[in-house]
C-alpha cells in the first residue's frame, strides 16, 4: 500500500473514533438531565421515609397549607400527655401548704390549704379557740409564723396569764408575746390542767395569747412552718358560724377528775378522746395567691 492511501485510512479511523466520543459524550449528558428531572420529581411528592422520626408523637394531621419542614421539632420528652405532671417544686409557696384565720368574734381558728382552684380556700380543720379578753390587746392583722416554736424535746412553756405563773403545750409564736399554745396548766405536768379555763373555749379568755385543746395546738406546732402567714380577724356576728361554734363546744369532751387534756395523744392520757382523724387534706393544684400583696403588720415587741 502506497504511503498516500495509509495515511488515508489513518485520518478515516480517528474521524470515526472522535464521532463515537462525541455520541457517548452527548448520551452521558441525556443520562444526567433525565436522572436530574425524576430526583426532582420525587423530592416534590413528601414520603414517609422523609419524615423525621420524632414527629411521630404528633397525634392531631397536619394541614395541607403547611410542610413538613414548617412543623417545630418535637422529641419525645415534648410528647402530648393526657395528664400533666406536676411536682412540688412546680408550686408558686410550696412552703406555706398552710393558712390560719383567728376569728376572734365566733373564736373559731381555721386552718386552710390550697383547693383545685389555686386558693386557700379548703378547709383542713376547725379549732374552738379562746382569745384575748381585750379584744384590742393583741389587733387585728396579719403575721408570720415565728421560729420559736415548741420542739420534741420541750413541749412545755412557761407563761404568765393575769399576773399567775402558769404552763403550757406546744406553744408556737406569732408575734412577741403571742402564741398559738393549749390551754394553760397550773403546774409543769400533765395532770395539772386548768379545768376552769379549759371549759371557757370559744369565749375570749385568754390574757392575749390564742388558747387551743392540746391536739390542736400541737398540729399547729408541727404542721405550720415558720413563715405561715396568720390573719386575725373580726368579723361581723354570722348565724352560720355561730352554729359552727356551738357545735365545736358540744363535741369538745371535758376534762375528768385526772386532770388531763381529753384531746392529748399522750399514751398515759387515761381520758384521750381524738377530735379528728388523720391525715388531714393535703394542698391541690397551684398555690396563686400573693403574699407580696397582703400589707403585714407591724411586729409586737416581745417583751417577757
């Protein structure tokens, strides 16, 4: 073959493989545009594979208008419950469960704690009461609960009633001279109470302090932290508690020739008759009521 016509040939074969190159080049770009449309195809429709896991705990469809992607982040602590949890620490006062009313014109103390309302407004216990005999004495207002309270290892305090030495129980300080405590005993022992006053419960009595039965001074002492807010009050004369009063008095059992307090749990107390039964009720729901609204009075000087 002559040197003209091979390099004839030679052009014709690298034309024809520069034509293949370019065929295969243009299928490759064909391959891509179309993988390229039905990726975007699919990406438009949602699947279930492209939803987060997590959102699974969203019980309630969501609107047609608004994209997976639109939807807040949900994990599974976030999940909707039926029934809220709530704890101690969720309470606004979780320290003061308790609020005391003295309603020193019917002598009826009331203990409240918070109802599902979320106010001191369920009744935990009536106490029959005697108070100040000088109604001025100790005045209307409000005070907190003092720490100098009586304690297991001495429930006994000395006090001074119309110029006489007298003990008494489980006595919890309100303001200076002034505390919740039971009925007063001529001498330091359990045997010694003071009949006479203890039959003047519900009347006002006392030379300034807030008498109570030995039980209910006692769960004063023990369930009223320091802090607990105490309102005295006198309130206009009211049938209802009136009624309430006399009923306190009926079923408050007296005292028998031994000398004790009926309503001490003491286990020697030969006259015990409980007047309530445990537990009491217990708080509900939030606590909404402000003690940074309620204007206190000024502290009373303690002075013995």
């Amino acid at each position: 073959m002559s040197q003209a016509k091979q390099r004839n040939t030679k052009h014709t074969v690298m034309s024809m493989i520069a034509i293949a190159a370019i065929f295969a080049v243009l299928a490759a770009n064909v391959m891509i545009v179309r993988d390229r449309r039905n990726w975007i195809a699919q990406t438009a429709q949602p699947s279930d594979s492209a939803v987060p896991a997590a959102t699974d705990t969203v019980t309630e469809p969501v609107p047609a208008r608004v994209t997976q992607t639109d939807l807040p982040a949900v994990t599974p602590a976030e999940s909707v419950s039926s029934e809220p949890v709530v704890s101690d620490t969720d309470l606004i006062y979780p320290k003061y469960p308790y609020f005391i009313e003295v309603d020193k014109t019917h002598q009826i103390v009331t203990v409240y704690t918070t109802s599902s309302a979320g106010k001191y407004d369920k009744v935990v216990r009536y106490m029959l009461c005697s108070t100040a005999q000088d109604p001025d004495k100790f005045p209307d207002g409000y005070w907190k609960l003092k720490e100098d309270r009586c304690n297991a290892k001495n429930i006994w305090r000395k006090m001074k009633s119309h110029g006489t030495d007298l003990y008494a129980q489980y006595a919890t300080q309100i303001t200076g001279d002034f505390l919740f405590h039971s009925v007063p005993y001529t001498a330091k022992k359990k045997t010694a109470l003071d009949t006479k006053r203890y039959s003047k419960l519900g009347t006002a009595d006392s030379g300034g302090c807030i008498r109570l039965t030995v039980e209910n001074a006692k769960w004063i002492c023990e369930n009223c932290v320091a802090g607990t807010t105490v309102h005295l009050i006198t309130k206009k004369a009211d049938p209802e508690l009136e009624a309430l009063a006399a009923e306190l008095k009926a079923n408050t059992v007296k005292p028998d020739s031994t000398g004790w307090d009926p309503t001490d749990p003491d286990p020697k107390n030969p006259n015990y008759h409980p007047q309530f039964t445990e537990p009491d009720p217990v708080t509900e729901g939030y606590l909404v009521a402000n003690f940074d609204k309620i204007k206190y009075s000024k502290e009373i000087p303690y002075v013995s």
